[in-house]
C-alpha cells in the first residue's frame, strides 16, 4: 500500500537519469514503489502527498568513513602536516574524556550528518560506545568497532573486547555492525588475522585505514621513521617487533585480510600493483578529499583506481580534519578540486559506490522501485535547471532541506518548505 508520495520539479534517480516533475512513491514498509512524472494527487487512496516544489529529490548521501566520537574536537587540533603530531595531539585531548562526552560527540556528528543531507554513515567506534549512542538517532548507520594492537600478545583480548560489543548490540533495523582493525601501523598480523576471521564467521563487513602516509609505507618496509618514535612514546612499540617489509596493500593481501573484500580507508599512496590487487579482491576504497588536502598529500589515485574498476567511495573523515561533516561540501570540493573527475563519478562516490562498499548497493544508492526510500532533498535556486543540473549542484547550487530515511522524514529544515496533502 502507498503511504507517502514525494514530489518535486525534479528526481534524480541515478547519476545519469534525472526526470523533470516526477515522483516517487513509497509503499510500507519504507521502500519506493515506483517513480514516475506527476499526475496529481491520486483519488481514492489513503495517501500523504508531499510537495518539495522547486527542489531535486535525489538518493540519498553515504558517507563511507566517519569518527563521530572526535566531532567535539573541532578546531582544538592545530593544524600540521605532520601525522603524528596530529595523533599526538588527538591522544592528548581525550585523556580526560568521559563515556559522556563521547556519546555527545556521537551524537552532534550524527545530527550534523543528518542535517546536511546524509542518510547512512559509516562510524569507527574507538571507545566502544558510539552503537548506544546512535540508536535513537533516526540516520541509518554501519558502526565498525575498532580494535588497536600491535603487540601480538594482546590479539586474543582486543578480539574478546570487540566481540563482547558484538554481542551485547541490541538487533535496530537502522544499524548495521561491522569491525575495523585500526592501520597496519597499530594491528598486529595475529590480531588482523583473528578479526578478519571474526569477520567471516559472523557475515559481517571489515574497514582499516591503510596506505595513508609515507611514514606507514617507511615503517612496515623498514621499521625506521616517525612511527617508531610515536609509538615508543605511548609504550606501544613492542620489543622485537620487525617489520613485514612490504608496501601496505600486499602485507594485507599476505595476512589474507582482503579475503573479506574490506573497505580500505584513505589509499592515499598506491602503485600500480596495490591498485590491481584491490580491484582483483573486490575491496572497496574510502577516500576522504578534504582529509587528504589537510594533509597536504600528494595527489590521490583515485582517477586511476576508477579507470580500473576499482569501487571508490568518498568519506569525511572527522572534525579533528575536516570543516564539516557535510557530503556535499565534500563532493564539491572534489569538483573543484580534481578536473579529471566527471561530475557523475562524483555523484555515485557519494551514493551508490559508498552503499557497494557497506554491501548495500542492492537496496540503497539509487532512487528505484524495491529501494529503501532514504532520499535526500535540496531546495533549488530559481535559475537552477537544464541538462547540466548535477554540475550546477556541484557548484555550490542546492542546498538541503529535507533527509528521509527508511520512507520517513528524519530531518526537515522548515515546514514551510513543503506541503503535505491527504487525500481521501
């Protein structure tokens, strides 16, 4: 039965099928029913009729990789190109942290996320407490636990640990529960190994950050350099560690952590044989454009990671590097940012590519009969409008008034923006 019909001037369904004064239609229990041009409310049916007016109903924006606990240390790390220096730094100011103020943090970035057009977010929980903390919020989110190790002694009680969090979440149909051993600089092979299998065996998705800076290829090809000194000083260098001396990509490949066709965060360094080795796993890439130009990193292989098929998928990162939580602001600095990139490549990054990597790309990512209805709305400039329309959105045109998740409006920026009619 149809519950709900959605209209506006227009309905972007995919990256490269837009309709001009369409609707779309969602049926219990949240799922779209069909889309099709407006032919005025229906009669004879029990059905809410909400019109956006001059606005774009699109699908809605994933964003792949996220830490809302450090939402609340915006502009308190002082800005380097120094990794870990930054690191040091977020360390620093989470000492005195309490569960508190974590669940704050959460739950401000899940609020911003929702308010700036996101339906589902993919969270690393470092502390173990953002899963709690996000069920009431009405966003759609994958929250990977995470676990940091490199001493392999501690592998079977940093896997007890993200197996207790497994267990004790509570089944929320908008959740989705994944694991994340932190970086190949933090994770032993023996506790990457038992998480990968961990994975395996619960059906679950695996995320690591992974070729993010020099000083990691440095450190897993030598054991020299800045991470050395990072880690001596946290007590967290084991004593005879040596290092695998392979580049980050094949040193996962080895420890058959790619068997799980993970999202890999950052890949901000890859060669030629790293980049084919992820597209022959099926392993998806979470690249984060405005993290990446914090750091001033060299330029990001993502045009060549696509030209190979590889699935690139865009996050934010954190406020501990990044302005805004906003995947539109990322998408548009992406735009301006790298001319190589075709605005449609940009668009799927940000929906469908991102709802692939969380193994969600059979029913959220497209507006299209059988999907979740999470649905992202922008109010449109009056002079908005022609064949070029998601250009123009990259460029700044748009911006969001309404997020809908799971058929619901789960953020509205002003009731005055729509209007909603029953008919009988």
């Amino acid at each position: 039965m149809i519950r709900t019909i959605h209209r506006a001037q227009f309905v972007l369904a995919e990256a490269d099928f837009l309709l001009q004064d369409a609707a779309v239609h969602v049926c219990d229990p949240g799922r779209i029913s069909r889309i099709e041009p407006w032919h005025g409310k229906p009669s004879g049916q029990d059905v809410r009729v909400i019109d956006w007016g001059k606005a774009i109903i699109m699908p809605g924006l994933v964003n792949s990789h996220t830490h809302l606990e450090l939402t609340r240390l915006a502009g308190r790390i002082r800005q380097t190109t120094s990794f870990v220096d930054w690191l040091s730094q977020i360390v620093r100011e989470r000492r005195e942290w309490t569960p508190e103020h974590y669940a704050e943090s959460v739950r401000a970035g899940a609020a911003m996320a929702l308010r700036s057009g996101s339906t589902l977010v993919a969270d690393i929980s470092s502390s173990g407490l953002s899963r709690q903390a996000l069920v009431p919020e009405r966003i759609r989110k994958a929250v990977f636990e995470e676990a940091v190790a490199l001493a392999p002694e501690r592998a079977d009680e940093s896997v007890a640990d993200v197996e207790r969090r497994l267990q004790e979440a509570e089944p929320d149909p908008l959740t989705t529960l994944g694991v994340s051993p932190h970086a190949p600089y933090s994770v032993s092979p023996r506790l990457y190994r038992e998480l990968a299998a961990l994975a395996r065996r619960r059906g679950i998705q695996l995320t690591t950050h992974v070729a993010e800076t020099r000083e990691e290829l440095e450190f897993l090809e030598s054991g020299t350099g800045a991470f050395v000194h990072f880690l001596g000083s946290l007590g967290a260098m084991p004593a005879g560690w040596a290092p695998p001396k392979l580049d980050p990509i094949p040193y996962l490949e080895v420890l058959g952590v790619l068997q799980q066709s993970p999202i890999l965060v950052h890949c901000n360094y890859l060669d030629a044989h790293a980049m084919a080795v992820i597209q022959r796993t099926h392993s998806s890439v979470a690249f984060c454009p405005r993290s990446h130009a914090y750091f001033g990193h060299e330029n990001h292989p993502v045009r060549q990671c696509l030209d190979l098929g590889v699935n690139v998928a865009l996050g934010t990162d954190s406020l501990a590097s990044n302005t805004s939580l906003s995947m539109l602001d990322e998408m548009r600095f992406l735009s301006r940012a790298r001319k190589d990139l075709k605005c449609e490549e940009i668009f799927r990054m940000a929906t469908l590519n991102g709802a692939t990597a969380l193994n969600l790309g059979r029913v959220l990512g497209r507006v299209r009969r059988g999907y979740w209805a999470d649905l992202t709305v922008l109010r449109l400039p009056e002079e908005a409008g022609g064949r070029n329309l998601l250009a123009q959105i990259l460029e700044g045109a748009g911006e969001c008034i309404a997020t809908i998740v799971k058929g619901e409006i789960a953020w509205q920026r002003d009731e005055h923006f729509s209007s909603s009619v029953t008919a009988a």
